[in-house]
C-alpha cells in the first residue's frame, strides 16, 4: 500500500472493527474467552499500525488520517484502557475463582466415571481461564510502561 488513499482506507476499516469490538464488549462484559482473545489482538493490531503510520507520515500532508489516528488512541485509552480492560480482568478473576472454588468442593468422594470427565473439563476451563487471565495481564504490563 503506497498511496495515502490506500493508507487510509485501510486504517478506517480496522478502526470499524475496533469501534464494532469495542462497542459490543461494552455493552456485555461477561466475554468468551475466544472474544476476549480477539478484542485483545484487534487493540494491540491498532497500536502497532499507529505507531508505524506515525513513523511514516508527515504532518502536514496527511492531516486526516493523523486526526483518525489521534481519536482512535482516544477511543483505545478513554474506553478500553480505562473501562473495559479493567472489567474483564476482574471478571476473569471471578471467573476463575468460581471454578476453583467448584473443583475443591468436588474433592475428597469417590467420584463416577462421569464426575471425574466433569472435573476434567474443568480443570481445561480454568487452564484456558488462565492463561487467558496471563494474556490480558500482558497487556497490563504493556500500559504501565508507556
């Protein structure tokens, strides 16, 4: 993509995205994993693509899409960073502790075949639970650095 046209279109169609991601993960904050995962990438996928564009373009003749880009760190730290981001670690943490909270009360009886398929499930939900809960936590980090 060389010319600014291009530049911008492309820029516009992840902010739509990330618009759409952010807006349906502030109206239900109780995500899937997967969606959480997604959502995750879609803003870390914007920061980088500013950082470069910022790199690449002059001030004076690409205006607009420095303006986008602008509202668009906005958008990520007013209501992602600020907002959303919290709610889903904390929900992440109630998560998980609701499961291991049902693992430990399911020890210390003879359990059925079919007891013991459950309790696998899910000690594979909380596995995927926290290493989800490790990714977001990333992402934590990275805030606190800039």
């Amino acid at each position: 993509m060389s010319s600014s046209d291009d530049i911008s279109k492309m820029f516009h169609s992840e902010y739509e995205k990330l618009v759409n991601l952010i807006n349906s993960t502030s109206s239900q904050f109780d995500l899937s994993l997967h969606d959480i995962v997604d959502t995750y990438y879609q803003i870390m996928n914007m920061s980088s693509m500013i950082t470069m564009l910022k790199q690449q373009l002059g001030q004076n003749e690409h205006k607009s899409i420095l303006d986008e880009i602008t509202k668009t760190e906005k958008l990520i730290s007013e209501k992602f960073d600020k907002i959303i981001h919290p709610q889903i670690l904390q929900n992440l943490n109630k998560s998980i502790q609701e499961t291991t909270t049902n693992l430990q009360s399911n020890t210390g009886t003879e359990k059925s075949k079919e007891e013991i398929e459950s309790d696998a499930k899910l000690y594979e939900e909380l596995r995927k639970q926290m290493s989800t809960k490790e990714f977001v936590e990333q992402y934590s980090k990275g805030l606190s650095n800039d």
